[in-house]
C-alpha cells in the first residue's frame, strides 16, 4: 500500500505501521460494502432441478415448459410454434446442459414449428442420430439428472404444403425423439461435421409450379446461410428430380444429394434441420425473420447463377428501332389449351414482336429452356405450371396470364403477387364466357357459368374438376391485342 509522503511525515515509524494497518482494514470494509450494494446481475443461472413437459400451448403457440422446482421466480417458455427467433440468452438458460461439478456442459437446441400453415419444421442442434430404417431421428441427452422429458417426440411430414391432403399423403412421416444416453442410443456408423437439411421429393413434385413453389424456393430459403457447406437428406426420393435440378442442386450445397431411405446405418450429425420453411406461394415473405432478410431479388440472381443467364435487365425500346422483342407464349396440351393459339402468334408477328411457342415438359434440359426465357422480353401463358419460368425473365420483363373463367383467386395467388416480387411487370387477360369452351358444356344461365366469378376458392373438387381440368380458352384476338399493345408500350417505358 502505498501512503502520502507529506502526511507520513508527522508520525512516528511504530505510528505510520499502526495508521497503515488501520487504513488497509478501512478500505477492505468498504470494498466489501460497494460489492454488497452494487453486485452484478448474472442473466445466465445453474438450474439443479429442471424438466421440459411437452405440448402446451401459450397463445396459440406450441410451447416447451421450464419447470424450476428450486427457484421461485415465474415459469419461462421456450418457443418452439412460433416464426419468431427464439432468443440466444434465453435458449443458454433453458436448453443448455450444464453438467454440475466440473463437467463438460453439452448443449441441446431443440426448436419445432408446428404451427405454420405451410410447413412443418424443427431445428436441431446437439447429439443426433439419423435411423433411416424406422424414419426416426434421435436426439441424445447426456445429462444425468433428465433435464428433458425423455421419450417425447415429434413426427414431421417434412413437404412444404401440410394442409393438401393430396400432396401430403405420399410424403413420408420422421420421428424426432428425445432418449437418454443411458438408453444406449445407436452407434453411429457416419459422423458428420457439417449440417444437414432433411426434405422431401414426394408430394406434387414434377409438377413444375410444385418444383418451385413446394421444394426449390424453401429449400433456397433453408439452406442459403450454409453457403454451400450443408448436406441434403431427401427422403421419398426421385433420382430423375435430383437430375432434372442438379443446376440449381449444386449451387446450394457442395455435396451431393443422398437418398437418406436407403442409407444403411447410422448416420450422426450436430446440427441439423428437418422440413424446409416457407411462408409464400412461388416467393419470399420479405416480412417474416424466418427468411433471414433473403428476399425473390435474391433467389433470382441465385438462379442466373446457376445457369449463367446473361440478361439481367430488359433493355428499354426506343422510337424508330427495328429490333423486335422476343414474345414467348407458353403451350399447353391436355387442358387449358390456347385453342386458337396460331392466330395469336400471327398476330403477334404482325404487330411487331419475334414470337416463340414452348412447351416445357419433364424431360426438357432446364439448363437451355430458362437461357431460352432470358432472352424473352414478354411471356405469355394460360394459367398454369408452364407460368412457372419467369422465374428465368430479365427483370422488367412483362408477363401475361391468362386467366379462365372460376379461378382469379389463384392466378392472383400463384402468378401476379409473385411476379410483382420478382420485379417483373404483370397483366392479367380475364377472358369472357364466350371465351371458355365451357359454354359448349353447359348454359350460360347455369350455375357454372353465371357464378364462376364467385367460386368459393376452398371447393378444390369443383375448381379442379370443372375449372381447371376440363377448360379450355378460345381468345378474343381484337380483344388481346390490346393487353398485346400495353405489353409493348410498357417495354417502351
């Protein structure tokens, strides 16, 4: 301890000793009374006695409940319902493992979302063992004291459409199941580094809209932060799927595809996720953290990527050029045919567009059929899957549904809100009574024609049956050439 000099001065040396041990005492008792008053406040606590009981719900929400029988203070939830980020202090307090005495503290995140009326999803961190045999994935606690309720469980349908029964009943069902390490989990015969996203190839898949809507853009959405170095699980697989998108496949990760059905043993991973989350229709809900700000702006330049699509932009027109814009009007064979869809080519040639027809099929190369839509500058089409490849369009590009008599709400749904998130202009050609083949059918009194405009949009089996099956379109040329002509003054713009 260090004293004044010129306060020492006036004592004696057998005095100084005695004021310096004094002082020395004085100051370790108000040391001792500012930690008192002004100890710091620890967020993260050492909770003896815990346990998770699962479900219970709060607001709605799907919730695990932290029981603390030696604290008095109130219940904590951890949500696992929610698109809401679950907070990084509060999952430390929860959900991790602190092994008391010295021991190493292992950590288990453990975060479903069953409510979302899309998609099926949790996220999963810890010990996990894949058991691809019985579809069941196990998440191994090693705390001695069962601060998690062992044997709950969840099961996952991990297709991006839950509330279609159609597409849902061919997607097959995963367990996700809390066991002890006391159980004796299985061994694993792989043990994985990086992580892994579990996802389903059945449902509506080779349906090109499906393809996008239910697969591509979630699995975008999913595995983007990853930067490539993440595995993809897919269960209900389709090795003609895999192949068809291996463009967009290979972006996303730098591994290949595994048939996780017919892996044999054990496979182990640290951190993984199963179902893929999504919240739109063929898009990206800017609003919802569960995108981690990705936005359609994004996945589009993901895509001219993929398949290095040259054109961005859609150059802007000007007066008295003789270069003609390239129209490409989507073929459709077997239902919501364009029946008089040569004269809307004549037409379009004569008005001065470069007009291609295209029919996509399951057997067409993606990789040459979105560089041909890239070079387009308008895409035309009947409300349909084919819709799908503006997704390839230069931005400002112009699109043209067409849109048969009985289902405006899901050419809205489908293709002009995406579209407007894709930054591609959108026009919509409802076409008249006199335009639908179904008034070859049926009366134009009847209820099939005369209330078409207010089809309730959850009577799947008549818009499917009636609607979409067995319609078929006969344009009013004079009439389309106008919404043609506002196509054109609009790549002037």
């Amino acid at each position: 301890m260090l004293y004044d000099p010129i306060f020492s001065k006036s004592f004696s040396r057998f005095e100084q000793q005695k004021i310096g041990r004094f002082a020395f005492l004085a100051c370790a008792v108000i040391a001792l009374s500012i930690c008192t008053v002004f100890k710091p406040q620890y967020h993260v606590r050492i909770v003896p006695s815990i346990s998770l009981q699962f479900p219970r719900s709060v607001g709605g929400v799907d919730t695990a409940v932290i029981k603390d029988r030696n604290i008095s203070e109130p219940l904590q939830y951890l949500s696992v319902g929610t698109d809401a980020e679950v907070d990084n202090e509060a999952t430390r307090d929860t959900l991790q493992l602190s092994a008391n005495d010295g021991l190493e503290a292992k950590l288990i995140k453990l975060v479903c979302s069953l409510s979302e009326p899309v998609s099926d999803y949790c996220e999963l961190e810890g010990d996990i063992r894949i058991h691809p045999n019985s579809s069941t994935i196990f998440v191994v606690s090693h705390r001695t004291d069962s601060s998690f309720q062992i044997g709950t469980s969840w099961v996952i349908k991990p297709y991006a459409r839950k509330g279609n029964e159609g597409a849902m009943e061919s997607v097959k069902s995963w367990t996700i199941k809390v066991i002890s390490s006391h159980q004796t989990p299985p061994s694993c015969t792989a043990d994985q580094s990086i992580p892994a996203i579990l996802f389903s190839l059945a449902g509506y898949s080779g349906n090109h809209f499906h393809d996008f809507s239910d697969i591509i853009i979630p699995l975008f959405s999913t595995s983007r932060k990853f930067d490539g170095e993440v595995h993809f699980l897919a269960t209900d697989y389709k090795a003609w799927w895999s192949s068809k998108y291996r463009g967009i496949l290979g972006k996303l990760s730098k591994h290949k595809v595994n048939d996780i059905d017919r892996e044999e043993g054990i496979v182990c991973y640290k951190s993984m996720i199963i179902g893929l989350k999504t919240r739109k229709e063929l898009g990206i809900a800017q609003s919802s953290n569960i995108y981690q700000g990705l936005s359609m702006k994004d996945f589009r330049d993901f895509l001219r990527s993929a398949y290095s699509l040259k054109t961005k932009n859609v150059t802007k027109m000007r007066k008295g050029t003789t270069e003609k814009p390239r129209m490409m009007i989507i073929s459709r064979k077997k239902s919501r045919t364009l029946v008089n869809e040569n004269k809307i080519t004549k037409m379009g040639e004569n008005m001065g567009y470069e007009v291609i027809v295209a029919d996509a099929t399951l057997s067409t190369d993606l990789s040459k059929f979105a560089e041909l839509v890239n070079s387009c500058s308008v895409l035309i089409g009947v409300h349909g899957a084919g819709l799908t490849n503006m997704v390839f369009l230069p931005d400002n590009a112009v699109v043209i549904q067409i849109v048969p008599l009985g289902i405006e709400w899901y050419a809205r749904r489908d293709f002009e809100e995406p579209a407007l998130d894709m930054n591609i202009r959108y026009l919509s050609y409802k076409i008249k009574v006199k335009e639908s083949s179904l008034i070859q059918e049926y009366s134009v009194k009847s209820a099939t024609i005369r209330n078409s405009l207010s089809v309730n949009k959850n009577d799947w089996g008549v818009i499917r049956s009636v609607y979409l099956d067995r319609q078929n379109v006969i344009l009013d040329v004079r009439r389309f050439r106008r919404t043609l002509s506002k196509a054109f003054k609009l790549l002037h713009q």
